[in-house]
C-alpha cells in the first residue's frame, strides 16, 4: 500500500544528511516526479522528488532532523484518494492476469522440470506487463516472460507449444518461447542467454521511439541479481543521459538463484541507485498489484511526456525454487512460510472484496475461465505436430 521514500545516497563518504524542509504536508496530493522534500550534507544542498503518485501518508523525520543514509524519511500512500486512474475493470484485468501467471506455472511444470517459475511473485508480474499500449515494446524478465507474451495478445496454445518445439509455435520449433518471446507482439527476448542484455535492448528502443517522435514507451525487467551487472548500469545511465522513454522494473525476489540479494546488493535498495542516474525510483510492495499497477503507471505516463526514465523496484519472494524442480531450499524455512503467507493472489482477492470490486463468486469465476483455457491450451500443444525438415527451413539456417 505505501512506498518509502529514504534518504539517498548522495556521495562516497556521506553518511547522514539534514531534513532542511517537506514542500507537501501529510494527507496531500503528489505527482509523481514532484519535489517533496528538501536535504543538506556539508557540500550542497539537494532535492528528493516522489516516486510515485499518490498522498502523503507520513513524515517519519522532519525540519533540522540529522539522518543516516538509507533511513526511511516518510512514505507514501499510492492508493490513497484513488489518485490513480484505476477502474473496477482495470482491477479484475490484474487479477486476471495473476491467476494466469499461477495457472501456466501449474500446467508448464508439469512437463518441464527446468522451467522457473513465478509462485508468489504474480502481482509483480502482472502489473508490469498490464496495460500497455500497441507500440510499446517489453524485455521480459525470464520469471513470467509467458505471461509477458499473454497480455501483450499472444495466443496461449502457440506459446505453450513453443516451449515443446512444435510447428504451431511462432517460431515453429526453432527456439524456446518462454525466453524468447514473439517478436511480432514487440518482445525482445532473452536471445544471447545473458540476463542484461534485454536493458540494452529497451533502452536501445527505446532511443528509437524518440528519434521517431512517438510516445511509446519500453519496459525491461530483471532480477534483483541482474542489477549488479554492468550493462545494467550502462543502459541506465545512457537512458536518463537522454532522457528516453524506458521503465526499468527490478523484480526482486531477494535471491538470485540460491544468494540472496543481501549478498550482492550494496546500499540500502536497487531503487536507491536511481538518485546516481538523476532518475524518480521507487521501492513498492512487489505482493501488492495494486500499489506496482499505480508506480507503472506513474512512470509510463512520465516517459510519454517526455520526462525520461524511472526505476521500480518491486520487492518480493520466490516462494518455491528456482526451478519447479529443486529438491531443496537453503533458505530459511520460517521465512519461506512467512512470505508464503503474503500470497499476492489473496491478498488481492480481500482487497477486492473490501471495496467492492467483485465477491468471491465472480472471482472464482474468473479462476475457473483461466484454469479451464490454460488447460485446453496445453492440450492442445501437447497434441499439436512436431516440425520437420520444411518447416523448420533448415535450407536458410547458415550457422
């Protein structure tokens, strides 16, 4: 429901800064990008601008207030006031796609031991993909790149038969489509096998859509392990340079593969490197599709201004391995269970109920539509012909 709002890091050997003055009082309005607090170290003097649209919900340090990096200044409540634009439609759309993303790990699993899946991890999921417009174009983060492909209009049965290497595919057996999605939906896919790759890739495209004088925007998500590579920072750094039109997405699942992001992860969060790059960032509940719905889209609507890059960082959990099928977790069991008991499609399920949304009838409803389409797609591709000689074309294959 809230996002923090911390004291940066401002510089090599800074570690605390004063609270000079807050330009919003608790209970009012913020845009997204607005300047709302003001900061002082013994060098300069530096503005914090909000990452999010939404209210002020608390101010935890106020005026003259000497504070050590990292600590949280105040927080924002993206959902208070129905600041963002978000209709009953728009709410059942996500959690639509949640159940979606739950229901292709189930079906997917069951045929391919080495696929990772998104349990716990569904709201991020589906708010960074929902909601996009034609020209936009996404690099998916390999965790919930299918359901990337779903929401951008691709069709279910043809993706599940990509990862079967069948000729119905739309890469008619050539490849995998869960890494590397249909470029025909614009989808950038995992092609080298690289994980930071894919921020280039947006970023480069998102170079493209300036130059053409469009507002389309490019989205790339990645992993908490991701951010600490290089051309992560390349492309992060060479977008708010241009102010391009790119949202940088960290789903972070506090582990990367079996390190957990405390590891690798330097300073307080991933949002926090946003300061270094000039660009708005925000750490929002990642199990919270509603509060990473109203950050998305805040910044989208912030790139097709014209205004440049945002980074969101959305923290969550990988509830279970990083493949479907590891045996054991190193991680600790009581706090597996305890992130276990923020399962992302319950908590939205009460959320809607609370206000009004939909009861639990309509949405098990919508639970029985998906699990029944998921099903019949996979049967289908379970059933669908494997490729030969001429429809793979390997006259045209040069490697």
């Amino acid at each position: 429901m809230s996002i923090d709002i911390t004291m940066p890091e401002i510089g090599e050997g800074v570690t605390e800064a004063t609270v000079v003055a807050w330009l919003k009082n608790v209970g009012e309005p913020i845009e997204a990008g607005e300047v709302i607090v003001e900061i002082m170290t013994d060098k300069a003097s530096l503005e914090i601008e909000s990452p999010a649209a939404g209210v002020l919900g608390e101010i935890l340090h106020g005026a003259d207030e000497e504070v050590r990096i990292g600590t949280v200044l105040g927080r924002i409540n993206a959902t208070g006031g129905r600041v963002m634009n978000r209709s009953n439609e728009t709410m059942l759309e996500l959690y639509r796609l949640m159940v979606v993303t739950r229901e292709i790990d189930v079906a997917v699993a069951e045929i391919d031991g080495h696929w990772h899946g998104c349990d716990g991890e569904e709201a991020e999921v589906a708010a960074a993909y929902h909601g996009l417009k034609e020209g936009d174009l996404v690099a998916p983060h390999y965790c919930g790149s299918l359901s990337a492909a779903y929401a951008r209009g691709a069709d279910l049965r043809r993706l599940f038969a990509g990862i079967m290497g069948k000729a119905t595919s739309y890469n008619r057996g050539r490849y995998r489509s869960d890494v590397c999605g249909p470029p025909e939906f614009n989808i950038i896919g995992l092609y080298s096998g690289a994980l930071g790759l894919p921020l280039s890739y947006a970023t480069g495209a998102a170079l493209a859509f300036k130059l053409d004088g469009t507002d389309n925007v490019a989205v790339a998500v990645f992993g908490d392990g991701t951010s600490s590579r290089g051309d992560c920072h390349e492309a992060m750094n060479m977008a708010s340079a241009l102010k391009l039109p790119v949202v940088f997405v960290c789903q972070n699942n506090q582990v990367a593969i079996s390190t957990p992001s405390g590891d690798t992860v330097a300073g307080n969060s991933v949002a926090d490197r946003a300061l270094g790059y000039g660009m708005p960032g925000a750490r929002v509940d990642g199990n919270d599709v509603i509060a990473m719905h109203d950050a998305m889209e805040a910044a989208k609507a912030r790139a097709r201004r014209g205004e440049g890059p945002s980074l969101i960082e959305g923290l969550t959990y990988r509830a279970a391995g990083h493949f479907v099928s590891d045996a054991a977790d190193p991680r600790p069991r009581n706090e597996v269970e305890a992130w276990r008991g923020r399962n992302p499609i319950r908590l939205v399920r009460e959320r809607l109920g609370a206000d009004g949304v939909a009861d639990a009838a309509r949405l098990d409803a919508i639970d029985a539509e998906v699990t029944a389409e998921v099903t019949a797609a996979m049967e289908q591709a379970r059933n669908d012909p494997n490729p030969d000689a001429e429809v793979l074309d390997v006259d045209k294959v040069y490697a």
